[in-house]
C-alpha cells in the first residue's frame, strides 16, 4: 500500500481553509450597533404585546409568554443567527408557557414546549372518587413530528420552543403555535375550538421549510399515551378500554383486551384511544396511508389501585404536498356516548363495543335507542325494570313455545320408556320407533331448545348493552350510587380471588332469582326427558347446574355493573311469573294428552326429509342385519 504523506499542497490548502473559517467566524460576530439595534427592536416587540394585552387589539383573547422574561432577547438574536431548528438541536428548550383553549364542555392547556395539548380535562364530569375527569395530565400523552433538516440534525418537535397566537374566528378560539426559523419560515400547529363542542379542528402546515427539511428522509407523527383510570372497578374499566380504528373505509378493529399487540394498517380514517367511558379521538380528512400502533396493558394486579390501565402508541409516516407539510385533522376529547359521537357523521360511534353480528345490531338499534327513550322520562333504575318487562313480554312466546314441547315430551314419556323396554336390544328400532312416534305426536326433542337458542343474542346483546350505556355512569337507584359499576353493601378486610374485597346485593337477589328459575324448569326438563340407554344421566348433570349457575352468577357479576345485575334480578323474576301463569292458566297437559292421541290417529305425511331420513336408517338397519349374519 503507497504511504500518504502531507505535500507542500495540502499544507496550503489547509492553511487558506483554516483562515476563510477564521474570517467568517469573525465577520459573523454582531457589531456594537447591531446589538443595540436587536435591542431596541426587542423592547419595541414588547411594547406592542404590552398595548395588545391591555385591550388595543380586540381579537387577541391571551397573549401567553412564550418564552421567560430576560431570555427573550438572547433567544431571539439567536434563532435569528442559527434558526429555530438548528438552536433547538445543540441548545436548551423551550423556557416554559401555555396556552389555555376552553369552553362549556372541555378545558385544553396547550404548552408552548412542542406546541401540543399537555392538559385536556372533562368540564361536565367527574371520576368516581369526586375528582375531575383528566384524560390528559401530567405528561401521559405525548404528540410531536419527527424529521431530519438538510444540514443532517434530526429534529423532534416536542422539544421545541412554539410561539403561541391567540385570537378568534367569530365565536371559535383560534391557537397558532409556530415553529419559527424565521418570519416567513414556521411550522405551525393550528387549533380552533367551537362553543359546546367536544370536537377541536387541528391542522399542521409549514411554510417555506422546503429548504430545511430534508424531503427524502421519513417524516413521522408520533402519538403516545398512557390511559388513565376513571371508574371503581379496575378490571371492569380495563376490560372496555381498547384502542380502536377505522380503515379501509368502513371496517372497524380494534387491538387485544389484555397483553401487548401492534398492528399495521393502510388507509386510516381515525383512532380512537377509548377510556371506558370517554375516548381520545385523532380524525383526519385525507386517510393516513400506513399507521403503525400498538396497545400495551399496564394492570399487573387488578385487585390493587392504579393510575394508568393501558398504553398506546400510534407512528404515521407523513408525505409533504408541493414540499411542504399540509394536514388537515381534528380531535375528540369526550364521552364515549354514542349520542354525542354520532353527531359527527364519521361512524364514530362504530368505536363503541356493541357487540359483534347480530348481537351488535340488536344492542345498537333496538336496547339503546329503547333505553334512551325510557330514560328520558323515567328514573334510570325504573328505565331498566320497565326495559326489562318490556323484553321479557316481547320473548313471552318463545317461553310459551319452550313450555308447550316440554310439556309434549312428558306427556311422552311412558310411551318412550315402553319403546325403550321393548327394543333395548335393538337401538337402531328403538330409534326408529321413538322418531315414529314424535313425528306421530307432533313433538320433538329439540323443540324446546330451539327457543332457548333464540333467546341467546338477546342475552348477550343485553350482555354488552350496560357496559356501553354512557347514560347509566353515575346514575343512583336504591342503594347503587353508579348503575354502570357494582354496588357495595359491606367492605371486606381482604380480597376473595375471583369475587373481591367488597360484598354487592344485586348480583346477589339476582343468583337467588336464577336458582329458583332453574330449578322450575331443570325439574320440567327432567321431567320431560327420557332417559336414553348408554348415554349420561342428565337428571344428575341438571342438579349440578341448579347450583352451580347462581354460584357463577354471583362470582362473576360482583365486579359488574349494578344495572346488569338487576336486569338479570328482574328478568328471572318476571321470567318465574309468566313460566307459572303458563302452568297454571294455559296449558292444560291433558288437552296436550289428548291432541297427541288424536295426531297419532291421523295419517301422518312425511316431508322429504323425514322421508331420506326413514331410508338412511332402513340402509343402516339391513347393514347392521348383514353384519350379523
């Protein structure tokens, strides 16, 4: 390898490089008169924010500081001789300052560090301990726009000193907060709050950065957040707060209840980072084509109090139009009530947990609006009983079905018994006379189960109605003060697993309700069922299951809302009446007796699937026949 050596060029060139840096170093240093002049400008910059506090300019609502008094000067010669970007990069931040954005429903303090909302508290509402609803506080959300300039020097615009502008737009507050390099060089981030309204526009631009920002590197939203905990029950909150998305144009998601789970996702209209009961909501005109977001659960124990339940996060590349960035958006700071969300016309309430299917549309457009209509004009608590009668009577039929095919198939059963005694060698005839005979009857075993199938997403859409029910949050009935959390009628010293440190009456006069209702209809079904040969005793399974069933309910629904368990307290109730007015006014099983042997005397046609069926089991019959043989 040749040996490199200095030359007598290089020894010159280093020398001409060495004194140009020495010059320019020098010939940029500010003259006396200059100084004195940026004082003078200063003072009179002052003087102007001074007048406009006092009252000269009618539009200025708060002139924040935005940057501490005694530093301005400096600050200011020095962002004019390097540029806000470059002094940010090697010196300290911003000194301090905010700006506040408030009206009727919701308060925004916005900091003049990273021009970004550090402060965003409910107006209307309260935590269940009294204190205020803060869904941003103490820096567990964080919001800025990473990039790198031409000159290298990668910048993150949390750490950057923003001049704030207050002023207004008819009744709207308008917050611009400018990145500046220079005058006609900024980025802004531009906030505008209407009256009585959850919604704030919010749009980020710049102007004449093509120059410093480097276009070829990524640039990078960022929005991080650690959920803060607003209701009594940390498991019951934790388990309804998600975050969810919309993409794709109308598909909603949503990321795992518990653990840590990322997706990437194309073409995002909006995230919600939903708390329970209120949700941070970032939208966008135009949708984000990739969004990066992850979801973390911070609970590592339920059974002891926490401040933060879930952390998320969410990374969006942005593109810049025409050189420049230019981003239309809004956010929701709010209630998760779908009454309000829907009012935005941007399927916002698709981010409450309805339910999935059927189950989801059942709860949406029949138990809400129902509720909400009931609710209007009655006590919550009276709302949820009359809801409850009205539900029960609508299901009325399908229990009266359920009845009658029980009461068939105990009219049966000694006809079976014989069937079964006569060919207990034999199951394929037992089979084929028992199915005779039904058909004959015009019963069938599945007959009374059918119902009970049809009464499932009822059951669950009424399931994942009382925890979205915004309108039941803090509302009292009887000794409940909230119906959308448990009720407490004696503290524990201790912690049960699985139950908890506190006793709820309502889970249990329901679990009292629900034993009395199994065992009226376990004894029916047991009555009505014949036992098959070979197969389990159902009696003992059913005798289980009366005890076990409240017991359940009683575990599981302690740490649920008060007003699901006194649906259930109610339902079972109502559920036990119309069971025993059945019984004893309209069902009569020697009428059922006699329409069955009248059925069986008739000619009875076969449809085309009994017939196939009648053919399977004759096949089946000669094979068994021929296998003997």
């Amino acid at each position: 390898m040749e040996e490199k050596k200095l030359d007598i060029n290089s020894i010159i060139g280093f020398v001409l490089i060495f004194g140009i840096l020495m010059w320019m170093t020098i010939s940029n240093q500010p003259t006396q008169e200059e100084i004195d002049a940026e004082k003078a400008k200063q003072e009179q910059v002052e003087a102007e924010k001074k007048a406009a506090t006092n009252g000269s300019d009618a539009k200025v609502v708060n002139t924040p500081t935005a940057v501490q008094e005694g530093d301005s000067t400096a600050m200011a010669a020095a962002q004019q001789k390097l540029g806000a970007f470059a002094y940010a990069a090697g010196l300290p931040s911003a000194n301090g300052g905010e700006t506040v954005l408030e009206n009727r429903l919701v308060k925004l303090v916005v900091s003049n560090q990273g021009g970004t909302i550090k402060e965003a508290k409910m107006n209307e509402y309260v935590r269940f301990d009294s204190l205020p609803v803060y869904l941003v506080k103490d820096d567990n959300a964080q919001f800025g726009i990473t990039f790198r300039t031409k000159n290298g020097r990668k910048i993150n615009t949390q750490e950057m000193p923003f001049e704030p502008s207050l002023t207004k737009n008819g009744e709207n507050q308008v917050l611009s907060m400018k990145l500046k390099v220079d005058a006609n060089r900024f980025l802004e981030y531009r906030y505008e709050m209407k009256p009585d309204d959850y919604m704030v526009d919010f749009s980020v631009r710049s102007q004449g950065l093509d120059g410093v920002i480097d276009g070829t590197e990524p640039i990078e939203l960022s929005w991080d957040q650690k959920v803060r905990r607003q209701a009594k029950s940390v498991s019951y909150e934790n388990r309804y707060t998600r975050l969810t998305y919309q993409h794709d144009g109308t598909k909603i998601d949503k990321l795992a209840q518990t653990g840590a789970d990322d997706e990437v996702e194309e073409d995002v209209n909006w995230l919600s980072y939903r708390q329970f009961f209120f949700s941070n909501i970032l939208l966008t005109d135009t949708p984000f084509k990739t969004a990066s977001i992850t979801s973390e659960d911070l609970v590592e124990d339920e059974t002891v109090d926490t401040v933060f339940t879930k952390k998320y996060t969410t990374k969006i590349p942005l593109e810049l139009k025409g050189n420049e960035l230019a981003e239309n958006l809004s956010w929701y700071y709010g209630p998760t009530d779908v009454e309000v969300l829907k009012q935005y016309e941007a399927d916002l309430e698709d981010s409450i947990p309805f339910g999935w299917g059927i189950f989801g549309i059942i709860n949406r457009y029949v138990f809400t609006p129902l509720f909400g209509f009931l609710s209007s004009f009655l006590p919550f608590g009276i709302a949820i009983i009359v809801m409850t009668i009205v539900v029960r009577l609508a299901m009325s039929p399908v229990t009266y079905k359920s009845y009658v095919s029980q009461a068939k198939m105990k009219v049966l059963k000694p006809e079976v018994a014989e069937i079964s005694e006569k060919y207990k060698n034999d199951p394929m005839k037992k089979q084929q006379a028992t199915m005779k005979l039904y058909s004959k009857a015009g019963a069938s075993p599945m007959a009374g189960c059918i119902p009970a199938l049809l009464q499932l997403p009822v059951f669950y859409a009424l399931f994942m109605f009382f925890p979205t029910a915004f309108a039941l949050r803090q509302k009292s009935f009887l000794w409940a003060e909230d119906l959308s959390s448990y009720d407490v009628v004696a503290k524990l010293p201790f912690n049960i697993p699985f139950y908890g440190d506190h006793v709820s009456l309502f889970p249990i006069l329901a679990s009292v309700a629900i034993f009395f209702y199994m065992r009226m209809t376990t004894g029916q079904q047991m009555a009505s069922q014949p036992t098959q040969e070979g197969m389990p005793d159902m009696s003992k399974i059913m005798k289980y299951m009366i005890y076990v069933s409240p017991l359940f309910m009683l575990i599981f629904f302690n740490n649920y809302a008060s007003g699901l368990s006194l649906y259930y307290f109610v339902s079972n109730l109502l559920t036990i009446g119309i069971m025993l007015v059945i019984k004893k006014y309209i069902i009569d099983e020697d009428k059922i007796h006699a329409k069955i042997q009248e059925n069986k005397a008739k000619p009875k046609k076969q449809n085309k699937f009994q017939k196939r069926m009648a053919e399977m089991m004759e096949q089946a019959e000669a094979q068994q026949k021929a296998r003997k043989k």
